[in-house]
C-alpha cells in the first residue's frame, strides 16, 4: 500500500521519480521514472501524460522522490502545459480535503482545479474556436443546413470548433463556407474573454468609515500586516457580524486594499456570484484606478469554458490579484495570499453536494491557516457554528450594530393566521392587514416585494372522484401543479405529468389541489390588484441567465410594483424605494425533519426584512405565520441574533447537535430496497466492530431517509455524531476501502452535512 498523504516537496537533491496521482478513480497514486530529456521540469504540481496499463493519461506529480518500493517504473511521457498548475500549497490543501472529507485524491485534486484548465491541451492556445459574429443586416441566402449550424453558433456565441463539429454534425469545410460570408469567424483562440466586459465600470473612492467599521476594518489591517496578529503563528480568523445594511463590503473593500498595500492578493467568496453582478462591479469598481489597481478575476459556474481558462491564468499569471468568486474559488491561484472573505458565511450553498462534500467556508479557514493569510467571515444571520467559534475563542467577533447610513431597522409587524383564518372559515392567503399594506404602497407609488419559499401554483392534490394523490413515480413527493406549464412536476426528478387523475382508471381531469406556491401568489395578486404590475421571480421564470439581471433591472427602474419570489429575492438586493416586505407564510421551513429548521427560519426572516426601507422611508415587514409565538419568528422579529443563538444551542446541546456536536451523514442508495437496508444494517455492525471508533461516537439508524426513495433509487442514512469528527472521517476512510457492498448500492460520506434530506 502506497501511503497517500505523501509529504509534498521533501528537499531531495535528485528526484529522480515522481509520484503521480492519476485523473482516474483508482484511489492511490503510482511512481514513475522522470526521463532525462524532462529533468529540471517536472515539479510537485505539473500535470503529466503517463502510460497506465496500454493506455496513455494524463494525472499530477504530487511529490519527488528518490527511491520508489516498486521496481521497473515506467517514465512519464510528457509534461503539460508551461506553469506548473497545481501550487504546492494549494495540494496540501486538496490532501487535507481529501482526508477530511472521505474522498479519494483524485477526486479532490480535480475540484481544485477548474476543468478548464485541468483538460488543457498542451498547445490549447492553438485550438480553434468558432464565433458567431454579429450580423447587422440580414442573413445572407443560407441553406437549411447552414442555418441551423449558425443558430447552434449563436446560441453559444463562441466555442471550440470541435464541439461545433460534434455537435452538429458537420464538417469544417461547411463552417469554412460560414466564414467565407462573415457570419462566424475561426481562429485560434488567443483573446482574452471577458465576461463583464459589456459593463462600463466607474471608479470609486473609498468612503469615510463610521466608528464600527473604522474599528472592523483597522482589526483585520493590523492582523494582515506582517508584523501583525499571528506573524509568528497562524493568522486570525474574525467573524463580521453586521445587521443588513451595515456596510460590511465597504469593510472588505478597504480590508483588501489593505492586503494589496502589503503585496498580497485576497479571495473573496460570495454565495451563486452569478446572481449578484453587483457585488461584481463594486470590487471593479473600487481596484479599477490609482495606486492599487488591479484587474480583478471573477469565478463561477455560469462563465464559458474559454472564459473560466482566462480568468484563472489572469490569477495564476498574478495579473488580477483580487478573486471574487463562488465556492469553488476558494482553490483560486492566489500568491501570495493575503486575506480570504467569505461573505454570507451561513449560506448553504457553499456546501458542495457531491464528493468533494466540501464546505468553502471551512476550507477557507483551512487555507487561512496553511497560507497565514487572514480570513473574515461575514454575515448577517452568522451560522451557529461560526458563532459557537466565537464563544470557544476560535474566531475573534467584529460587530455592525448599525445600518450604515443612519437608515433605521424595519419594522416587523407578525400576523397570527390563526386568527384570519378562524374569521375567514379558511387560511387566506393574504391578512387584511398585509392587503392594506400593499394598497398603501401602490397608492404611494412605492414597492413591494412578496416571499413564499415554494415556487409552483399548488401543492399536495387529490382527485376528488377516486381519492388518489398524485405523487411521482420515482420519487416519494407529491407532485405539484403548475398553472402556466399546465402540468403536475416533480421538484425532485423534475418528472412531468398531464394534470389529470394519475390513475389510469380514473384520469378525471379536474383534480383538486391544496396548499400555495408563488405562481397561485401571482395570479391572487392580480385578482386583488388589478392596477398592480406584478413580476415573479422564481426558478420557473428565469430560463435564461440574462433573466434575472432584467427583471431585477425593471423593479429598479420602477416597472414593477410587486416582485413575488422564492428565496432568490432573499438576498443581498438593495432596492431604497421597497418600504413593505410581505412573507406569506413564515413556517413554511419551520416543519421540515431537519434539525437546522428553526436556524435556516430565523436567517431566512431576517435577511428577508432586510431587504424593507433602504432607502429614505422607512420600512416595514409582515410576517404571516401560524405558529407566531415560535422563537425562530419572536428573535428574527427582534432582531436578536444572540437571543436566538442562546436559546437554540441549549436544544442543540440536548440533543447532540452541531455544532455542540459533529456530524458524519452516510447515505446509501439503490433501487432494491431490501438490499439497501441490509446493506444499511450491515454497515453499522461494520462500524460498530471497528477498533478506534470515538468514545462519544452516537450512530443514528440505519433508517430510510426523510426523502425515502428518489429518482428511483431508495434511500437508507446512518447518521454519526461524535466530538471528534477528524478522527471519525479517518475510521470511515479506512473502512469504505475494505468494505463489501452488493454492486447496485451506494455509499456516500457526509461530513458536516448540510442536507438532510
Ligand atoms: P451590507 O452588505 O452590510 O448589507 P452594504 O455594504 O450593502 O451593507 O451597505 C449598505 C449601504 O450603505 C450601501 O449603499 C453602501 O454604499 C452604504 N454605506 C456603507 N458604508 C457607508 C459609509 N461609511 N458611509 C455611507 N454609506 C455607507
Ligand atoms: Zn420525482
């Protein structure tokens, strides 16, 4: 057995062996010679073309070595690429990832790296691409061929000419015809792409800081400077607790510079960046002129392949010294590192939900560490596990009581909907107080913006002549109604069905259906408002990425009156002329089999009536709910996070939670149950048998998942929770390599799981 965590760049005087992790599932690593003609340019870090049984792949040399335990290595065939890709740092950052999350190395290193640049072809500069040129007259005469070739061109605006090819099953020549009329071009691909480069960018100057964030941003300075906090140690960790809208990025934005002043670059991770171009033009903004200037890189899923290639070599080339970006820019090629922001700390989409199961705000921590670099967590509603980091002493607290700008907090007005719904004979979906409210606003000309966090018309339905509920058939959900599509869809699979009975011997098409989502919000409000200009925003509506940056653009400039939505217009948005928040119904996330329930409640109140009076009048939010008194709702109306975070740790503490407690979450799937959940019973024992198991070790099942069955497959969790995680993700790394389980069943590790479902 090959040990796999290696140390990395041991001084040898001549390696003369590199030890390569393949980009292949095999979970180990193989030595191989390094050929005389490549000594001098093979380094921990530099990807390479190996031999593997009769086949040629490509892998990374993790470390030097000068003597292997195995005998007749082959040589490496070639080196990719100039740069070594892959910083040392940055490798014993995928090592640690790989061991505390229970992955295979392979898999970690391939998430460190951006596929676009892991899968570049030595002389990737010379591949061709294919660009839809803009055409301002009308197309010249094409065949039916050629037209649609252009319009699969277009549709993607530029992209490798292979892919072209592939895709539409033409020939060079045929595109060659295309370019000879002026509507594509081909070359090789050496322009830099950049994906703001429509946007005009102003600069700014820095503003003049009020006493907390004076006194924030002075803290992280002093911790940054070389002789600072942690110049012999590792650097600080500080969690920015400050309300909506008091000025946490103005603190980031001077806290980089203060790294740039010192030579270093900063990270800056920011929840679905695709979502939030403003926070993009903000930092462009800020480092766009005078002494500090630099470009600053952008990283996230929605840019293209050549995009995401040219914004990473723009960092690893240390030409764009500030990285925004989402999760996964947390491996940006920074160097060196000198500050990490993780804004919205508490979001769970930094948690990534296949394997790497990483969390970006603790591996940024992580890197923190190995870089000494300083890290700042941000947040409104911080997660009780970085607030429970603050108690222990781990992260040091810097709070913004204030909205920056003097605007006074919402307020927040909660409305018992037992009580309507007692007048009314039924639960409405609007309060007579709530309608008022909107009146008021549409006669003021002000804004307003709705939250339900459930998209769709209708939920649970039943046909009223059988009695059947329509639930999916591959997973155990019921189906919901959508009006506009006119078809009942799974929120899972996303399985479609005709909305008629969906027992064949029934189809009664005038099935009933209970419950609300934004699209039956929408339609109400049109009935009740019929002046109102009402625009939904929900996954449904935004089909394109050019969707949300124009419905967001027609609420600034006044086009809507109301702007229903889900948790999309939850967060971040900055709109002064909204003076009334509406929440629908507030326990809607109350009731889930999730532990998190009441947490993700109170951050979701809460950033939600953030978004009320951020401009000149002030604002007020109502809360719709039927369990009015549940603290979730009392301390988010309140605005008292520490009131809520006391009373929810004790609750945790009882019941062994995080982040009293630590969690390792196993999931086992397959489509026959019977061998899941003997799989599941087995995989206990296993566990149970295993010497060095944590003493605190509580295992929890093995029982079906709340989600029992999905796309198919049944679903069985073990849920593990112990003090001492790290030792745990070892245990469970050692046993998935020996363990057994039949060929149609599963096995995922969680660790720290964010999903529970
Ligand atoms: P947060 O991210 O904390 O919700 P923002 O950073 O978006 O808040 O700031 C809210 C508003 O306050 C922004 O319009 C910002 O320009 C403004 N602001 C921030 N700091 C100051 C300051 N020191 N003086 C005046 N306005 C400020
Ligand atoms: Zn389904």
């Amino acid at each position: 057995m090959i040990c796999l965590f290696y140390f990395a760049s041991l001084p040898f005087a001549n390696p003369v062996i590199a030890r390569v992790t393949l980009e292949m599932a095999l979970g180990k690593e193989f030595d191989y010679l390094i050929p005389a003609e490549l000594e001098g340019g093979v380094e921990v870090g530099t990807r390479v073309k190996v031999p593997f049984a009769n086949r040629q792949v490509l892998g990374c040399v993790t470390a030097l070595i000068e003597t292997s335990p195995h005998a007749d290595l082959r040589p490496i065939l070639k080196t990719i690429g100039r740069q070594s890709h892959v910083t040392p740092r940055i490798l014993e950052l995928a090592r640690w990832m790989a061991e505390y999350y229970c992955c295979p190395p392979e898999i970690a290193l391939k998430t460190v790296l951006p596929e676009a640049v892991r899968r570049e072809k030595e002389g990737w500069r010379e591949q061709l691409f294919v660009r839809a040129l803009p055409s301002h007259q009308p197309d010249p005469k094409l065949s039916n061929r050629q037209a649609e070739i252009l319009a699969a061109a277009r549709a993607r605006k530029e992209l490798p000419l292979q892919e072209l090819l592939r895709q539409t099953h033409s020939t060079t020549q045929t595109l060659r015809r295309l370019e000879d009329k002026g509507l594509l071009l081909i070359a090789p691909q050496i322009s830099e792409r950049d994906p703001y480069a429509r946007d005009t960018i102003l600069p700014t100057q820095a503003l003049t800081l009020n006493d907390a964030q004076k006194h924030a941003v002075e803290e992280i300075a002093r911790a940054e400077s070389p002789a600072g906090a942690g110049a012999e140690k590792s650097k600080p960790v500080f969690l920015l607790h400050g309300v909506t809208g008091s000025g946490k990025t103005e603190v980031y934005l001077q806290a980089i510079a203060a790294a740039l002043q010192n030579g270093k670059g900063a990270i800056v991770l920011v929840p679905e960046i695709s979502l939030t171009p403003q926070t993009v033009e903000r930092f462009k903004a800020r480092f766009s002129s005078g002494p500090l200037q630099t470009l600053v890189a952008v990283l996230h899923s929605h840019l293209s392949t050549g995009e995401r290639h040219d914004e990473w070599h723009k960092i690893r080339q240390g030409r764009a010294r500030i990285v925004i970006g989402a999760r996964s820019a947390v491996f940006a090629p920074v160097d060196p590192l000198g500050l990490i922001i993780v804004d919205e700390e508490h979001e769970y989409s930094y948690k990534q939900e296949e394997a790497p199961r990483y969390h970006a705000r603790d591996v940024a921590v992580v890197r923190g560490r190995m870089e000494n670099a300083v890290v700042v967590l941000g947040s409104a509603t911080p997660s009780m596990e970085s607030f429970f980091n603050v108690q222990k002493g781990k992260y040091r607290l810097l709070e913004l009581p204030l909205r920056a700008d003097d605007k006074k907090m919402p307020v927040v007005r909660i409305i018992d909907m037992r009580r309507a719904a007692r007048r009314e004979k039924a639960a409405p979906m609007f309060s007579q107080e709530l309608k008022e409210a909107i009146l008021k606003r549409l006669d003021r000309k002000e804004q307003a913006l709705l939250f339900l966090n459930r998209r769709g018309f209708a939920t649970s339905l039943q046909c009223p002549l059988c009695g059947y509920v329509a639930q999916c058939p591959n997973c155990s959900l019921a189906l919901t109604y959508h009006r506009q599509a006119g078809k009942l869809r799974c929120h899972i699979c996303g399985h479609d069905a005709p909305s008629v009975c969906p027992d064949p011997k029934c189809r009664n098409p005038a099935i009933r259906f209970a419950g609300i989502g934004t699209e039956k919000v929408e339609a109400t409000l049109g009935k009740l408002f019929p002046q109102a200009r009402v625009q939904r925003m929900d996954s449904d509506t935004l089909k394109r990425k050019e969707d949300y940056r124009r419905i967001l653009g027609d609420f600034r400039t006044g086009k809507i009156d109301i702007l229903v939505g889900t948790q999309m217009i939850a967060k971040g948005l900055h709109f002064p002329n909204v003076t009334l928040v509406g929440i629908i119904y507030a326990d809607l996330g109350l009731h889930m089999p999730d532990f998190r329930a009441g947490e993700r409640t109170f951050q979701l109140l809460t950033q939600v009536s953030g978004r009320a009076g951020r401009g000149d009048v002030e604002g007020e939010v109502f809360v719709q709910a039927f369990t009015p008194f549940h603290p979730a709702i009392q301390y988010a109306r309140r605005h008292d996070f520490t009131g809520f975070y006391e009373q929810e740790m004790e609750f945790r503490r009882q019941l062994k939670y995080p982040p009293a407690s630590r969690i390792a979450l196993l999931l086992l799937k397959g489509r026959n149950e019977e061998k899941v959940s003997f799989s599941a019973a087995h995989l206990k024992q296993e566990i149970q048998r295993t010497a060095g198991t944590p003493p605190d070790l509580t295992i929890s099942g093995p029982a079906p998942a709340p989600l029992a069955r999905a796309e198919t497959y049944y679903r069985y969790q073990i849920m593990l929770r112990t003090r001492h995680i790290s030792k745990l993700s070892l245990l469970l790394a050692g046993m998935m390599k020996e363990l057994k389980l039949p060929d149609d069943v599963s096995l995922s590790v969680d660790i720290d799981p964010v999903n529970l479902m």
